[in-house]
C-alpha cells in the first residue's frame, strides 16, 4: 500500500517552501532585496554575459617576452660577471635560448667556468645549463622547464594587476582567474567598452627614465655596431625616429606614488603629472645633476615617449610627462602606471563581448519560450492523465523551483543556454511521470488492487527511471569541461534539472498521489483517449527490421559522404576569426553597404547576412591566419569602421589557440561521453544491450553530423551540446525498452526474441511517444520564441529528438537479434498462451 508517514510529507513540503523562500530573491529588484535578510539577500542565480552584456577575454602570456627577458638578464649577468673578474672576452650574444661567449685567452676558461656556474643554481630553479665548447667557447641554455615555470610565475603575477586595472578603469562586476598555465579569464559584466578594455589589459605599461647615448644617432647606430650597453628604440611619432637608448633604468615606474593624467584645458594638449618615491626622487637627482646639458629618455613598452633636456637637477621628485595621447588615451595611461606593470605582454587570445541590450532580448526571449513550454507541457499532460496529470504539473513546477533554488545556492551562473536547459527540462521532466503511470496503468490491468498497483508502479518504475536518466547525466557532466561558460552554464541546468526530477517524482509526487488514493479511493486511473489509443498495440516492429535496416545504413552512409566531401560549416569557436552582430543606430541595416565597406578593409572571406529584425545584420570573418594579434586587428578594423553607423550587439572573436583547443576539447568530449554511457550500460545489462546502444548512438551520430552538412547549419559549440544531449536521450529511450527486454527475458524464457522485442516495445510504446511529445513540445517552444543564438541548436534538438526515439525502436532492438542476445528455440515453437498473453497486452 503507497503511504506516507506524516513526518515525511511534512518533510517534503518544509523542503518544497524553502526552495520556494531561496528561489524567490530572484524574482525581486535589487531595492526590494536590500531589505532580505543578508543570508537571504546574497543567495541568487548570477546572471550571465549573455544575458546581461558585457565582456569575456582571454589573455595569454607571451611566452616569447618571457624568453626575451630571461635571454638580457643572463647576457647581462655573463657580461657583469666577466667584466668584474677582468676576463676578456668577445662574442657575447644571446639568440633563441642560448646565450654565447668567447674567452679570449683560453687559459682562463676554466676561470670563466668556475664563475659562471653559480648562475646556473642562482635561486634554484634557474633552468640554465653551462656547457663549455673547444678554444674558449662558452654557452649557456636556457631549459623549456625554466620558460615553462617563469610563464607560470608571471601568470600568477599578472592576476592582481590586471584586477587593479579593471577597478580603475571604473568597472567593479568582474572576475579575473587564472585558465591553464599561461592564460588568464577576465569577465567583466555590464555596459562595456571592449576596445579600451582590452588596450589597458593588453600592454605591459613599463614606464622607465634613461638616458639618451649620445656617441651616435639613432640612425647610424641601425647602420653600423653600437655599444652593449645601450639598445635602439623608436618614438611613438608617426613615422617612427630610432634612438639609441643606454639600457640602465634610474627610476621606473614603481617609483611613483600619485599619476594624475593632465589636460590643458586651451591647447587640450594631455601630460602625465606625477610625483616620486623617496628612492626615486634621490636617484632621479643623481643622475640629472651628473647629466645636465643631455637627453633624458622617457621609455614606455620599448618606445620612446619623449626626450627633454636636462637643463637643471631635478631634485623635488614631481614632474611632468607630455603624451601625445587623446583625453581617454592619457587617463588610460594613468590607470595602468597606477595599477602597475605586468611583467610581460598579455595577448587576447579570444573574446565574447555582449551588449546589455542584447542581454535583455535573450531573456525575455528565453522568459517566453520557458512558459510556453509549460503551458504546452502541462495542457498535454492533463489531457492525458486528467488528475494525476495536474499532481505531475504540481511536481514540475516545483522541480523547476527546485533547479532555480539549488543554482541560487550555489551561485551558479545562469546563460542563454542555461535557460534552454531549463526548458529542455520542462519537457524531460514528465518522463518519469509518464513511466510512473504507464507503470500504474499495466500493474492495473494486472490484477490487484489499484492502491497496490500504484505502489507497484512507483516502486518498479524506480529503476528504469534512474538507468534512463544516468546517461542524459553523464553527458551533462562532460559537456561541464568543454570550456566554454554558455555551454557550462547548459549542462549545470540540464544537471541540475535531471537530479531535481527524479526526486520530485519519487518524493513530491508520491506523497500527492498517496494524498489522492487516501481522500478519493479511486478504483482505477482516470480514462483518457489518448492514452487509451496505446492499450491494445500490437505493432510488429520487427517484421520489417531488415528493410529499416538497409534504409538506415544506406542514409548513413550518404551522411558519411557529404560528410567527408562537403564538410561541416565550422562556426569561428573551431576555426578562429570574428562574429559581430550589429545594429543600425537609425532605419534598417544596409546588407550591400556593409559588405562593400568591409570589403575596403581587405580582411579575406567576409560574408554579411541579415538576422532578426530588420536593423540587424551578422558579420562573420574568416579566420586571418596571421596569429592571434591578426583576429583582434580585424575585429578593431571593423568596430572602427562602422561604429558611426551601428551599434554592436554580440562580437565574438577566436584565436587559433583557443579554436585548436576547443576542437580538440569538443573531440574528446564526445569520446568520453559515449564511453562513459556505453561503460555503464555494459555494466547494467548484458554485453549485447551494449553493443546495440554503441549501434544506435553511431547511428544518431553520423546522421546527426548529416543533418549539419545537409542544412549548412554552423557547428560550434552549442551543436556539440545539441549532438551529446541527443545521445543521452536516445539512450535514455533505448534504456527504457531494454530495462523492458531484461524484465521479459526473465519472464518469458522460451519466446523467440523477435516477438519478445516486439512485446517490449508495444509495452512501452505509450511512454515512447509521449515523453517524445512533450519535449517535442518544449523544443518547438525554444525553436519558435527562443531567439535567433539559440534557433539553430533547437531546430538540432528537435530533429534529434525525433532520430533518437526512432533508433531505440529500429536500431537498437534489431541489434539483439543480430547477436543473438537469446538463441531461437530447436524446434522453432512458441508458448501460443504466452504468445497470446503478451498480444492481448495483459503480460507486463
């Protein structure tokens, strides 16, 4: 008998209302949660880029920096230490890794090695390696490890810097992580300027005083030898003029204390006012009292800022730096010598920027889609099952309260795709519903009492729902590590969503349920057409096994083929290059216009099409093949060209760094998937269920992959989450049948296996077609009000949905038969009772 103690009911709703209390923040303003409670004031569901605006960048350390540095320091230290010991030498040159020298006497080599071997230890971990050639010839090498580990250090160097930069450039929503060995994260939500954010996060910013070496000119020190100890630099003019700079530094920028960027309010002409340490200010007055009548060299980033005069000592450590800089150029600069210098270049390997506008769009969009699913969903639903309908509408509305209060509490971010999870989810969620009252429904005709015939079918549908569901889990799981944040943001909702269904359904619904039976005793499950319309089925799917066997290989391998000749058309996240969406500031976007004025800017294979309303056009750029600076110059081309006219609404841009790990992430993403799902269901049934799960994935795969190439739908990240989500429902569908086949198998243990499968799949056939209903309903939802970013992944979705039901019927079944999973009997006969038993649909 289904019941429950009064503590556990009362459990249950206690859990239902708190979840109900931390999901309900999220529905207030921000005045409206300042006077929660703090505990409950901070517990919310973060919005993310995508739906609030703002800027994902990706900055990479330059490891070629790193190299130059570390090459001058060890030159520097060999011509230090040599010189302080009076050996001669010649040839002292560092080149890639290696730093070279010659002793000039070669009696004193040993001298030189014995001097020399102390920096190859110097801080343990130098990474140099000594090695001493014929007739004075020394080298010094420096180890990838070393490179590896000064990358890793600058790296984790650069973090609080770059956090400095970020607050004074006035933004204070930002997180700044570190990703892998040599990159940084930085996500700054909100109204963003990305152009000016990238500059500030890009340069090193070290600002350093020389002095001009003024034996030569810039110009013939390029034609001829200059001395070592100085090195040609150029001005920031236009063109450029060579100097030859002495390489000592007397102050530089940690020297000062207070940077004020400085405008003159007539001439507009912009200067960096500062002021100086205690230290710099004493060395400063050093080296312009002992210098005064030459040049002082002003360096920033290895460039010339300017070249004044000593006319006098300066000893008050205040001055001034002109800047041939704009007004935001100046305080630019003033926020980076403020924030520090980073110790080497930070490239930007990869950006997502998005408008708040854009944001706001995607999620009354993503609003929308969500409630007519549900509306959808639970309009079916009711239809079906009348009451019990509405208790399973009851449980789904509290499980998507469950989700959103669960991802409160963990502070999760909710994306784009996140939402469509969560409507994904509207429509998985009746499955174990669905599977509990078809189980109800055949313990009903049974025999017992329908109080025991829903025990019964709560407790058996225990099983099969947790094996269905497993494998929609694994694949949530993976698509956690593909990298990117919209793709996380999916899986942490269809994760979350799928944990929170099965223990509404085994808890919330049951308690109602038992709530009904105890207050309405009803002797049996409320009659609905529909349902009915699967009572008596008797499809022999098997007899024509052999003909959908050869239609299905044939496609497939049509698919192979357009696959291998024609190929995907690869989004930007796989090959690199640019995609912006703009918005014209007035009337409709000019298609033609556009094409010809980013055709003037030479950037290669630009395409231009119209998306959404009429002033919207998309913008997508081939990838430069020039590195990653060459992406970003393309995007800044265009942003430059066309910001008088347009807004921009999304720009994505994708290094080939970034495009080469994301493919090779996607790649083993899908291989982990399917070995994980195909592992555990090896491990739950026997090894031919396996190999007609790894048959009927296969399948949905390439014909999948066919689709992409058939429609010319862009494949990039967000199909690889449409092609594993597929994958798991299939195998949850094909789940289904088995855990039916392994419960007939025992039962039935003479009965051919074609009819047993057929059997199998009658008994399930209601489940199959109406939890392939209602998320057929809630893609259509997503496809048709869940905007244009999304629209392809629905339509995938959508037909995938529809592939996957059918391979669990006409792939994965016939496999069995194939291997053989039961031997057909010597004599080739049947049980005609138990024959007739499984054809009335009485046997469950």
């Amino acid at each position: 008998m289904l019941h429950f103690s009064r503590w556990k009911t009362l459990l249950i709703w206690l859990v239902a209302f708190a979840a109900v209390v931390v999901a309900a923040p999220n529905l207030l303003s921000e005045a409206q949660r300042s006077s929660l409670p703090g505990w409950l004031r901070n517990d919310r569901v973060t919005l993310g880029l995508d739906l609030q605006g703002g800027s994902h960048i990706v900055l990479k350390v330059e490891r070629s920096d790193i190299v130059k540095d570390r090459l001058e320091e060890a030159v520097a230290n060999v011509r230090n230490a040599l010189r302080g010991a009076g050996i001669r030498y010649t040839g002292l040159t560092g080149n890639g890794q290696t730093v070279t020298v010659r002793i000039t006497d070669p009696a004193e080599t040993q001298k030189a090695v014995d001097l020399l071997e102390p920096l190859t230890t110097a801080g343990g971990q130098s990474g140099l390696a000594l090695q001493q050639g014929g007739e004075g010839q020394l080298s010094l090498q420096i180890s990838d490890a070393g490179i590896a580990a000064d990358v890793v250090s600058t790296r984790n160097r650069s973090l609080d810097v770059v956090g400095r930069r970020i607050t004074g450039f006035g933004y204070k929503d930002f997180q700044v992580r570190p990703e892998g060995a040599d990159r940084i994260a930085v996500q700054v939500l909100g109204s963003v300027d990305a152009e000016r954010l990238k500059n500030i996060l890009n340069q090193p910013a070290k600002l350093s005083f020389r002095l001009l070496d003024e034996s030569m000119s810039g110009q013939e020190a390029l034609n001829g030898r200059w001395p070592a100890t100085s090195e040609v630099l150029y001005s920031l003019d236009d063109p450029p003029v060579p100097y030859l700079v002495d390489r000592t530094a007397f102050v530089t920028g940690a020297n000062m204390i207070d940077i004020e960027p400085a405008i003159a309010p007539q001439t507009q002409d912009t200067s960096i006012v500062y002021r100086l340490d205690a230290e710099g200010t004493q060395r400063l007055a050093e080296a312009t009292s002992r210098n005064i009548g030459k040049h002082l060299a002003i360096v920033f980033d290895d460039q010339v800022m300017s070249s004044p005069v000593i006319d006098a000592a300066i000893t008050g450590g205040e001055g001034r730096i002109s800047a041939n800089f704009s007004e935001d150029g100046v305080r630019d600069l003033a926020v980076m010598l403020r924030a520090g210098a980073l110790p080497a270049t930070l490239t930007s390997v990869e950006e997502r920027s998005i408008s708040p506008s854009f944001g706001a769009d995607s999620i009354v969009s993503g609003l929308v889609a969500g409630l007519v699913a549900v509306v959808l969903v639970a309009a079916l639903m009711i239809a079906l099952y009348r009451i019990l309908g509405v208790i399973a509408v009851v449980s789904l509305f509290f499980n998507l309260i469950l989700i959103v209060a669960g991802l409160s509490l963990a502070g999760a971010t909710l994306t784009l795709p996140g939402i469509a999870g969560i409507v994904l989810i509207v429509g998985m969620a009746v499955d174990s519903n669905v599977l509990i009252y078809e189980r109800i429904r055949e313990e009903e005709r049974a025999g017992p009492s329908f109080a025991r015939a829903v025990d019964r079918g709560f407790s058996r549908a225990f099983a099969t729902i947790v094996d269905a569901n497993v494998t929609i889990f694994i694949a949530a799981i993976i698509l956690l590590f593909l990298g990117s944040e919209s793709i996380r943001g999916f899986a942490v909702t269809l994760a979350a969503g799928i944990l929170t269904t099965v223990i509404t359904a085994f808890t919330l619904t049951r308690s109602i349920v038992a709530v009904w039976l105890k207050a309405r005793h009803p002797r049996h499950l409320p009659k609905s057409v529909v349902a009915h319309l699967f009572e008596h089925t008797n499809v022999r799917f098997m007899g024509i096994r052999r003909f959908v066997f050869t239609a299905s290989a044939a496609i497939s391998l049509i698919a192979m083929a357009a696959f291998a000749t024609v190929g995907l058309q690869l989004g930007i996240d796989f090959t690199g290059g640019s995609l912006i969406e703009v918005t014209a500031k007035q009337g409709n976007a000019d298609i033609d216009d556009l094409r010809s004025r980013l055709d003037e800017l030479n950037l290669g294979e630009v395409s231009v099409e119209p998306t959404g309303r009429p002033s919207n056009a998309r913008i997508r750029i081939a990838s430069q093949g020039g590195g990653e600076n060459a992406e970003q110059s393309a995007a800044t081309l265009v942003r430059g060209e066309l910001a008088a006219d347009y807004d921009f609404r999304r720009v994505e841009v994708v290094g080939p760094a970034i495009s080469g790990e994301l493919t090779m992430m996607a790649t083993l993403g899908i291989v982990a998937a399917l070995a994980a799902i195909l592992i555990y269901i090896w491990i739950r049934f026997e090894w031919q269920f396996a190999v007609g799960a790894i048959v009927a994935t296969l399948h949905d795969v390439i014909i999948m992959l066919g689709l992409f190439v058939l429609t010319g739908i862009e494949f990039n990240l967000t199909s690889i989450a449409a092609v594993l989500t597929i994958v798991g429902y299939s195998l949850n569908d094909t789940v289904v049948v088995y855990d039916r086949m392994r419960e007939n198998l025992k039962r039935y243990r003479k009965m051919p296996l074609p009819i047993l499968i057929d059997a199998s799949i009658n008994q399930t056939l209601s489940r199959t077609v109406l939890t392939a209903a209602t998320t057929l309903l809630a893609l259509l939802a997503l496809y048709l009000f869940g905007g244009d970013v999304i629209r392809s992944f629905s339509f995938a979705m959508l037909f995938g949905v529809a592939l996957g039901t059918f391979s669990s019927i006409y792939i994965a079944a016939p496999v069995l038969i194939v291997f053989r999973l039961r031997p057909e009997a010597s004599n080739g006969e049947e049980s005609n009772k138990t024959d007739a038993g499984v054809r009335s649909g009485t046997v469950v």
